[in-house]
C-alpha cells in the first residue's frame, strides 16, 4: 500500500509571518550590492532592501 502523508493547514501566525513588522515600518534592511553606482546622479550610491517585503531604500555618500 501507499504511505499515507499528513497535510497541516499553516497556521495564521506562520502564513503572515514578518508581513505585520513591515507594515508599521519595522524593515529588515539588507544592503544590495548588485548596483552600487547610479547613472542619473554619477555618484557612488548604496542600496537596501527589505529582505521580507522588498522595498527599497537608497543612500547617497
């Protein structure tokens, strides 16, 4: 016979984990090196990203 696998429903607090903390501002900033330098602006720039929802932040130098 086959085995027979348990499937669990997620739970609320597992499906909506970390989606709560970036909606009143509480970001997980993570610089992103790909682009480092803008064109427009020709100066050495540094670009975050919030690791759980992905917005993004830059800083000039």
């Amino acid at each position: 016979m086959a085995d027979i696998l348990p499937f669990k429903k997620p739970s609320l607090q597992e499906k909506h984990k970390g989606k709560t903390l970036c909606k009143h501002g509480h970001h997980k900033w993570v610089v992103d090196k790909a682009r480092q330098f803008d064109v427009k602006q020709g100066k050495l720039v540094t670009r975050y990203r919030c690791s759980r929802c992905g917005v993004e932040k830059i800083k000039a130098h």
